[in-house]
C-alpha cells in the first residue's frame, strides 16, 4: 500500500491543486484531489488485467470549474434539491442559493465541490480531507467543520468516511458525485451495464426534480432493478418520470435500515468484465444516467462527454427531506455528529 502526493494543475488564482493517489498491493488506484475533495480516477483491472479508469471527469481544474455535471466531487451542504431553496429549523425558515433554474438549491449551492479542501495522509492507504463551512453560507445556518476520509483495501474497496459538525441546529446531506462507466469512457455509452438496485421503492418528482412526498413500488415499473436489467432496457419507456427527467435521475429508497452498513447496488460491464459494488448507511441512492451530457464537454483524454456516457450512485438522504417530515430526517444538533459511510468495490 502507498500514498503519493502531486501537483495536480493550480487555480486561476495560481493556488495549488493536489492529487494524492492511493495504491494498494493488488494495482488498484484511487486518485483524489483537493479542489473539492473529488475522486479523479478510480483504476482497476478488466478481464483480461488490463487496468482502466472508470471514473469519468476532466484533465484539468479549468475542465472542472467550466463544467455543471460535478464529476466526482464531494456534494454537501445539502446533497441534491431543496424546494425553492428554503427549509425550517425550529421553526425558523431559511432561504438558501437557488442555483437551479432560478427555483431550486440543488446540491448546497456548489459550495462543497468548488472549495479547496485541506488534505493529509493519515496512513499508507488514507487522506483525510477537511473543510470548514462559514455560517451563513449559500444560506445554511451554523459553522460546519466536515472531514471526509478516502480509504483503499486490499479487497479493491474505497471507502469514503464522512464527518461534520455543527455549532448551530441544521440539515446535512452529503454525497460524491462520481460518474462510473466500467468499461472506461473511450467505451460510450453505459446503456448496456446491468445494474441490480436493493430498492422496492423510490420517490417519484414533479417537473423541478423534487418528490411529491410519494414512495412508489417499483414493481412492475421501468424502475425495477431488483432483479438486475441492462441500464438502457426500460430507458425510453412511457413513462411520464423517465421523460421528464430524460432517463433516471431518481431517488432510491434503500431497502433495510438506514444507519447501518448495507448492500445498495450491483453493477457489471460485461465487455470489460468490471463489477461495481455499493453499499452505505444511508436510506436513498440517486440514480442518474448522465442524462443532460450533450457532447459540448471534452472528458478526460479528449473524449466528449455525450448522453448516458456515465452513471451515478449517489448515496444520500432524500431529496427535499427538510420538507417532508415522512422521510428519513436529516436535521442535526449543535454538537451532534453526522457520520456516514459508502464503499465501492471494485
């Protein structure tokens, strides 16, 4: 096992980007840098040894910063949407960025992913990134000190440990945005990866993206991934959501009890022979098929980013929870700590 730390590429303001690579014995890499805490690369083996990256994202900082699809990075204050931009706390309304559409806050505003974390290794197959978010800021209320903690095994997995704390009562949902695509992304499109969800239901949205409140069987649905299916097989089904949303960009409800350490998804290219396996302690997973990529984007090694190039699993409270008191809740206290886990396994 191994750590290194690089220069990366420097901001606009001439301040240094790191990317720390982690190495475990097996050849497996994972590559992070400091401008929003983003997993850069995540290398593994095909079938036949050879090693690929499956992360999708850009070469350089100016290939993030001019890019919206928040390849990789560390989501928070609030992972996915808020309605309006506003929620309650004790009774008091807060109104944060609404940075989507003029209407919605959609993932904290991009506060998390376009901060320059601090970052140290802390073992031969760990870096701990750390960031303070100022009260006050996109609108969330409290200071909140957040640590999120990449770790590679020597059984292919990335662990990503989240951490934060409040000195004032507020909501905290935070994700990484990785964009996976098994067979590398010179490979196209992921509508040929099968996908299996451990989710019997998922929260269906109005025209905005945000849940109507409603938790809806998948079964017999476009939705049902409980038994695995090909991404793209029931991905142009008449389907008002599907159509709406260009494909999927939903919230799963994770089967289980959220808090503890469980199975999310399965997926596997079958030409390359890559396997993904998730699994968190969190209640929902966003997925989203990259449906919004058009080609007007150059990915890393010049390849333009088009539909469908990439999925996420993005492990997460609800979408909105704040203002739906039936969902898993996602308010915490002065001093109280939010500690989450996700893996994926490669």
């Amino acid at each position: 096992m191994s750590v290194t730390k690089t220069l990366f590429d420097t901001m606009p303001d001439g301040a240094p980007v790191h990317l720390f690579t982690i190495e475990n014995d097996n050849g497996v890499t994972a590559g992070i840098i400091t401008r929003g805490a983003t997993l850069q690369s995540f290398c593994c083996p095909d079938k036949d040894g050879k090693n690929g990256d499956i992360i999708m994202g850009f070469d350089t900082v100016a290939g993030h910063m001019a890019s919206g699809t928040y390849t990789g990075n560390i989501i928070g204050q609030y992972a996915n949407r808020l309605c309006g931009g506003k929620f309650s706390v004790n009774g008091k309304e807060y109104q944060v960025t609404q940075n989507e559409k003029g209407k919605t806050c959609l993932h904290g505003g991009g506060e998390f992913n376009s901060a320059i974390w601090n970052a140290i290794i802390i073992d031969d197959d760990a870096v701990e990134f750390t960031y303070r978010s100022p009260d006050g800021k996109e609108g969330f209320p409290g200071n909140l000190d957040v640590t999120v903690t990449y770790v590679l095994t020597q059984r292919n997995e990335l662990e990503i440990h989240y951490k934060a704390v409040t000195d004032t009562d507020t909501v905290i949902n935070m994700t990484n945005h990785a964009y996976f695509n098994l067979g590398g992304a010179e490979n196209g499109n992921v509508l040929d990866t099968e996908l299996m969800l451990n989710c019997d239901y998922f929260t269906p949205t109005d025209a905005d993206s945000i849940p109507t409140g409603e938790l809806r069987s998948v079964k017999g649905t476009a939705f049902d991934f409980t038994e695995g299916k090909k991404i793209g097989r029931d991905i142009d089904a008449d389907d008002e959501q599907l159509i709406m949303c260009r494909g999927y960009d939903h919230n799963f409800c994770v089967n289980g009890e959220a808090g503890k350490l469980r199975l999310v998804a399965k997926a596997k290219d079958e030409k390359s022979g890559r396997k993904l396996e998730v699994m968190s302690d969190l209640p929902g997973v966003q997925l989203y098929t990259g449906n919004f990529l058009d080609g007007t984007e150059t990915g890393k090694g010049g390849v333009k980013l088009q539909q469908h190039y990439g999925f996420c699993l993005e492990t997460q409270y609800y979408p909105d929870t704040p203002n739906h008191p039936d969902f898993p809740q996602c308010t915490f206290k002065k001093g109280e700590k939010f500690e989450s886990l996700t893996i994926f396994k490669v």
